[in-house]
C-alpha cells in the first residue's frame, strides 16, 4: 500500500519485479488514506506498508526493501556482506531526498534546493564508486 508516486515503495518494487515476486500493488490518496490510517491500518500511521497477513502490515521503506531482496535472492546471508549491502542502502535513502525536489518545489525554493542538493552529489557518488569498487 502506497501513495500514489514512486518514492519510498520504488525499491521493493524493483525487487519485487526482479524476483517475479507477484504482490498487489494498491494505491491510497487523500480520504481514504487518512481513513485507513485512522483506523490503524498503517504500522506507524505511515505508508509504504506491506500486508504479509490479512490482519497486519510491515512498514517502513527499508524494511519492506530488504524483505523483498531477500524474496527475490539479492540479499546477502553472511552478515558482514549484509551489513555493506545496508550501507549501500541507507545512501541511496539519502539520496532520495531528490523526491521532494522534483515533486514539491517551485521557483525560487525549488532553485535553492536543487543547487544544494547537486552540490554535494558528486562527492557522495565518488565514495558510492569506491565502496562498489571493494565488492
């Protein structure tokens, strides 16, 4: 369950698609949503979540990723390559914070917070490079 944009779901949805891993991809918006999350449907009040049983729902982004690569076997088992894996993750997780940029802002604010956003991105790309380098 999500809103409806490619955002925070996207990567289980990849990994989803990657496995042949078939789920329901249900969108909610606006009443319905908060609805819904008024009656607790949502771990946390909070989407993307995932109905792994009828009656309860795992949320949170990166939980819900890496449950899949585990499904779709591009999860690591050995912790220690895990725990790289995550890291790799948890930049990408910064650096989704694109999404606001595209989506939200315009004009002046929009331009302030592209500059700032694509002022750091090379160096976080370089260190992205070395650490895929060691793998």
């Amino acid at each position: 369950v999500y809103l409806p944009f490619r955002a925070m779901a996207e990567t289980t949805r990849f990994m989803f698609a990657y496995g042949g891993i078939k789920y329901d991809d249900e969108v909610v918006w606006g009443l319905e949503f908060a609805n819904r999350r008024q009656r607790g449907e949502f771990p946390w009040d909070k989407v993307p979540a995932l109905h792994l049983q009828p009656d309860r729902a795992l949320a949170q982004s990166g939980a819900l990723a890496r449950y899949a690569a585990r499904l779709a076997g591009c999860y690591p088992e050995e912790p220690a390559a895990a725990a790289y894996s995550d890291s790799v993750f948890e930049l990408a997780q910064e650096l989704c914070t694109i999404n606001p940029l595209i989506n939200c802002f315009v004009g002046a604010h929009f331009d302030g917070v592209k500059r700032q956003y694509f002022a750091g991105l090379g160096d976080s790309l370089d260190q992205l490079e070395r650490e895929l380098a060691r793998c």
